[in-house]
C-alpha cells in the first residue's frame, strides 16, 4: 500500500501538468487553478498519509522501496528507476509537496487574470513532479532526470513573460549557467558509473564507505560539487540567481527559493559519505559556503529591488546550509533547509502581495509607510523577516542557524566567527528592508485588497516560520530532538553541543542587527537615498561577477565565434547555395510569360528533334 | 477524283502548318492565334487523309473525323478562355500582356 502510493505522489502532478499543457490554454482560469493546485494538493495528502505511517511504524529496513522498472541492463552495468522513501526524502517530500501546495494557492490569486495561466500552471505541477523525481530517486540516473527536470522547468517559468527580452535573456542566463553545472554533474556520473559499475545510490555508498577514496573518488567528488555549486547558486556560479527573478513571483518562491536551489544540498547530504571520504571536497564545500554567504549578505545589503533582496539573501542562506555541509553538520544543514523553505517562501510571497498592490512596482524607495495600508502583509513580512534574521526563541530560523552556527564552531572557530558576521549582516539587510518599506512616508499609494487564496497560505507559512523550528532544539532551552531522531539512521548521531555562550552570542547578534537597522533607517531619520560610494555599487552589481566572466569568457567566445564565421565549411555550402541560385536566375529569365514565344521554342525544339531525326 | 499525288497534298498541308505556325507565332490577338491554330489542325488533318488516299487505308479518315472533333473541342475551351479574361475585366485581347508567370 504504502509502496504503492510513493510513485502515485510523483505521477498526480505530472499527470496534471500533461493535462494542462494539452488545454493549450483554452481552459478558464479557474478550472486550471484547480487541476493544478489540487493535483499537488493530493500529492500533499498522500504524502501527509505516507509520513504519518512511516512516522507510526518504520518500515523493517528504514525505507520503502519501490522498483517502477529496469532502465537498462548491459553487461557490467544495470541502472532501474526505483524510488526510495527514507528519513531524508521523507523530510523533503513534505517540504515540496506542502510549501508546493500553499504557493500554487498563491499562484492562483497572483496570475489568475494573466492569459498564460495554462502554461504557468502546467511548468509549476511539472516542476513539482520533477522535483520529487529528484528527491525519491533511489538511483543517481533518475535522480539526473530530476535535476535536469527542475532546470528546465525553471527556464520556462524565469522566461515566463517571453516578449521582454530582459525576462528571455535572464532565463537563458540560468539555463547556460546552470548547464555548466550539469556537465560537470554529469561526468562526475560517468565516473562514479565507470569505478563502481552501478548507480545505485545505497551501492555507491556502501563502496564509498569501505574503499578508500581514490583519485577518481575524489575527481567525481568536485564534479558532483560543481553540479550542486551552480544548481544551488553559491560561488563562482551563483550570478544566474538574482537575475532570475524575472520571472513571476511564485515562481521566485517555490524554484528560486524553496526547492530547486536547495537541490544542491540535498545532493550532497544524500551523498553525505561519498563526500566524507574525501576531505579536500568538503574543505571546498565550506569555503564555498562561507564565501558565498558573506558576498551574497553583503549584497543584500545594498540592494534596492525587493526581489533581488530576497535572492541575495537566498544565495547567503544557502551559504549556510553548505557551510554546515562542510562541517560534517548534516542534520543542521537539512533542518535549515526546512525553515529556510518556510520563511523564504512567505518572504517571497508577501514581496509579491505589495507587488502587486503598488502598481508592480519593486524599488523599495518607491514604497514605504505600507504598514498602515496592509498589515496583515506586514505581519507576515515581519513573521518571515525576524526568521530569516534569527530573532532567538520566538522564531524557526533561530533554531536552525543555532544548530549550523555550533556545527561551525565545531569545525573550526574561525568559520563560527565568519557565519554569525553573516547573522549580523542578515539581520541587519532584512530589517532595512522592513523598516523602508513598511515605516516612514508613504511614496506610492497601495490599490486593492490581498484576495483570500493569496492571505491563506501567507498566514499559514507564517505560523510554520516562526513554530517551524520547535522540532528541534538546544538542551539549554529544552531537550526536543525530533529531526535529529528522525535523521539519525542516515547521518548518524548528532554533534554534542557547545558551551551556552554560544548560544548567547547566537541570539544576540541578530538582536544587534536589527538594532543597527533601526538606527541607520528609522523612520524619522530615514536614508531615502541608497548609498553610492564605490563599494556599495561594487556590492550592487554582484561583486561584479558578471563583468569578469563577460571579459574572461563571454567576449573572448563571441570573438572565435566571428573569426570563425566565414570558414572553409562555410564557404563549401554557401558556395553551393550561390551557383544554384545563379542557374535559378539564369533559367527563370527564359520564362517571360509571353506564350508566343513559348510557342518559338516549342516550334523551334521540334525543328532541331525533326533535324536530328532526319539525319541518317 | 483526280490522282492528285500525295507528294503535292503533302506540301500543301506543310505550307498550311507553316502559315498557321507563323500566325501563332506573329499575330498578338487572342482570335486570331486561336484561328492559326485551327489551320495548323487542319493542316495535320490534310497530312492524314493524303496518307489514308495512298495506301486506300481507313484509318486516314478515322484520323480526321477525329482531329475534328478534337478542332471543336479546343475552339471551345480557346473562346471560353478568353470570354473568361473579358469577364475578369481585361480590355485587350493582347496575348503579349498576359505575362504575369514570368520568370
């Protein structure tokens, strides 16, 4: 029964998405909304179902297997897609499946008068299928499908509104960017497929696990890293992420926020051993984490579209989550994963409710004084941004980054000390954000109400953002273990915890960040200007990124490419092209559409056939 | 009749298909090309019962009664043609302006 419903899952959105696409858009509005929401809706359900009998009675091996059927067998290698539910895809599927659900509500109350509707819907429900493609595969081939699945899903939805080329630039951006990653991705397969003759992940593992790590180990380690680095848009491949917001605002909430982009880490907490084994890969994992977290903070600080806020501060959250990749903390970087989805998908959602009350309209110098025109949006937004800050006891986020602020220090001090500078730099853009949109004067006059289907879920993922994080947490404040418990079996025990004055430190910090915050953009005193010197407009732009890689790799590209245009292939087929449309012209000129002198040639075709005939 | 020889039928068919052949390939009236036509049948017809009165064959005849109706045939899809340009509003009967297949 229960083997039965894990593909049921999978198939009830991707059956939707078909459905929907095959409408072609001549389905009203409402009746998309509800095949698309209420696939996923059950696919919730039944997960709901799954995880309350997994929960109740572990199943005899810690997972539930289901084989759909053998991809292919050849000698020496055999692959089957197969899902598998255990602790870990457990936790995910309700993530993707309940976060998925309540932001398809949302999506309807957003995009319900948009003529594409159809086609939104039926990218989002195929998001969501491949996403649990992703999380169920039990094998690292269909797991590839997944990947690839959610990749091109997000192209199609970040080049949603395809007649700005701005939008069609940016999702062709994160496809290339995100393909250099899937390469990488890919090899990393081929190597692991070609040193241990199978795919299959638990194999894998148990290889990893007694064979000491080798130099194709290790190569297929930083390959897989590459492939989790760009999906997850930390450093260097990160740039794609804030231009990405392009695309609509549910989408930012569940592809750019709470799922895809966590993808990366889900793939190397699955592969948690493979990576253990190999130490110099996950040094990489954590200076790519902390590096990524700082930069991305740092960013966000200065920031002034809502939007790319929130993405800087995706990046930067993400940051953490492999910092305590790194750090052996896997527990806290699958816990932070969790609150993250939470408070970032109501953060994302309550930026697209002001949206669209302030005439689409995302420079947050545009906005401000909003408190008093919407304030159950600024409840949520104050839910989702005090969790994201890590305001202590009240909120989910405190609870997370607690855990991957001791695995740090557990690590090395030193990287404690870079992740709660991050916490302090978090707290500090978040709660600028806030303060300008919601305080001081008014600049743009809100129109409209926030619909039900759009309030719904925002209260919903505000109660999970700030309760969220009750399932686990410090002994100083009360013993409660849930996640860690229920993790254990793949990750082993969890790390003893530090002194208490970490804990102090962790919940100051973000404490002194709002108070800068409310120091420097206080509504009396408020900047209405965004800073300008050199380094803020260095931070803006990214770090600049983008330029190094147009000078490094972009231009140099584009100029082969022209040097190459008119080569010696090239020249073969055009000249090709030209004779045969000399000869065209040259015969099209006999046909001058006068009859009389078609009956010339007919006459004097006849003369030389009789002539030649003659001829003895 | 008189034993005219088949030599001297022959060249008066050769000069009638001449005459006609140079009236398709001369005249720009539509009628008038239409009429060389006939003759240039005619012609082809004369060929046959030259040949048929030769070898006392009636298949000679058989061609000709043929080529006839054939004549007839082609006169009326020829005027049908053109009444259907006249109906079309063309103002000429100018065979050289009807050149909009050009190449």
């Amino acid at each position: 029964m229960d083997a039965l419903l894990l593909p049921l899952i999978v198939a009830c959105p991707l059956l939707a998405a078909g459905l929907l696409f095959m409408s072609a858009g001549r389905m009203p509005p409402l009746p998309t909304c509800v095949i698309g929401a209420g696939s996923v809706g059950l696919s919730a359900l039944m997960a709901a179902m799954l995880a309350t009998g997994f929960l109740r009675t572990p199943p005899p091996a810690g997972a539930l297997h289901a084989t759909l059927w053998s991809w292919m067998q050849v000698e020496g290698f055999n692959t089957r897609i197969a899902f598998t539910l255990d602790p870990l895809s457990l936790v995910m599927m309700l993530v993707v499946t309940g976060v998925g659900f309540l932001i398809q509500l949302y999506a309807y109350g957003y995009m319900h008068d948009d003529p594409g509707i159809a086609r939104f819907f039926g990218c989002m429900t195929l998001f969501v299928a491949a996403m649990l493609v992703l999380v169920f595969s039990s094998d690292l081939l269909s797991l590839y499908i997944g990947w690839e699945g959610v990749g091109i899903c997000s192209y199609l939805l970040i080049g949603f509104w395809h007649t700005d080329t701005a939008n069609v630039a940016a999702a062709r951006k994160a496809f290339i960017v995100t393909r250099i990653g899937d390469a990488a991705l890919l090899c990393g397969l081929l190597l692991l497929a070609t040193r241990a003759g199978t795919l299959d992940i638990p194999a894998l593992l148990h290889i990893a696990a007694t064979r000491p790590a080798d130099l194709s180990a290790e190569t297929a380690a930083f390959l897989l890293l590459g492939g989790a680095v760009a999906k997850s848009a930390q450093v260097p491949l990160q740039t794609w992420l804030p231009d990405a917001m392009a695309g609509p605002t549910p989408v930012s909430a569940l592809i750019h926020a709470a799922t895809m982009v966590t993808a990366g880490v889900y793939l190397i907490a699955r592969l948690h051993p493979l990576f253990a084994s190999v130490p110099a890969a996950m040094t990489a994992v954590t200076i790519i984490g902390l590096v990524t977290l700082l930069l991305a903070a740092g960013s966000a600080l200065v920031q002034t579209d809502i939007k790319r806020i929130l993405a800087y501060s995706t990046m930067s959250q993400i940051g953490y989550m492999f910092l305590a990749l790194g750090a052996g903390a896997w527990q806290a970087a699958i816990f932070h994963l969790v609150t993250h989805a939470f408070f970032k998908a109501l953060l994302f959602m309550a930026a697209g409710a002001i949206i669209l009350r302030v005439h689409h309209r995302q420079d947050i110098y545009q906005m401000g004084g909003l408190a008093r025109a919407m304030p159950g949006v600024f409840v949520a937004f104050l839910a989702g941004a005090a969790a994201l800050a890590g305001l202590p006891l009240l909120t989910a986020g405190f609870y997370s980054k607690e855990m991957i602020l001791q695995g740090a220090w557990h690590a090395a001090p030193l990287l404690w000390a870079g992740a709660l500078l991050g916490a302090f730099a978090t707290a500090i853009y978040i709660f600028r954000c806030l303060f300008i949109v919601f305080f001081g004067t008014r600049h743009t006059e809100p129109h409209g109400r926030t619909g039900a289907t759009m309030a719904m879920p925002l209260a919903c993922l505000a109660v999970l953002a700030l309760t969220g994080g009750w399932m686990e947490m410090p002994d100083a404040i009360a013993p409660v273990h849930l996640l860690s418990h229920l993790l254990s079996p793949l990750f082993g025990a969890p790390m003893p915890e530090g002194p208490t004055w970490l804990l102090w430190a962790g919940s100051l910090v973000p404490l002194a960040g709002v108070g800068v915050a409310w120091l420097l953009w206080r509504p009396r005193i408020q900047t209405r200007a965004p800073p300008e010197d050199a380094l803020a407009r260095l931070a803006r732009a990214g770090w600049d990124f983008d330029t190094l890689y147009d000078v490094l790799i972009i231009h140099p590209f584009v100029t082969l490419g022209r040097l190459n245009q008119t080569d010696i292939c090239d020249r073969l087929s055009n000249a090709t092209a030209a004779t045969a449309r000399a000869g065209g012209r040259m015969l099209g000129r006999m046909q001058s559409g006068q009859v009389r002198r078609y009956a010339g040639w007919i006459a004097a075709g006849t003369v030389v056939a009789l002539c030649l005939g003659a001829r003895p | 009749m008189n034993a005219t020889s088949p030599t001297q039928a022959l060249l008066l068919a050769t000069i009638l298909f001449t005459i006609g052949m140079l009236g398709v390939l001369a005249r720009r009236n539509l009628l008038l090309m239409l009429m060389s036509i006939e003759i240039m049948l005619n012609a082809a017809a004369l060929a046959f019962i030259a040949a048929g009165a030769r070898w006392h064959a009636a298949q000679g005849q058989v061609m000709f009664l043929m080529i006839l109706s054939l004549a007839a045939a082609e006169a009326a899809v020829g005027l049908a043609i053109i009444l259907r340009l006249h109906a079309a509003g063309r103002p000429t009967l100018d065979a050289d302006t009807g050149n909009r297949l050009k190449g």
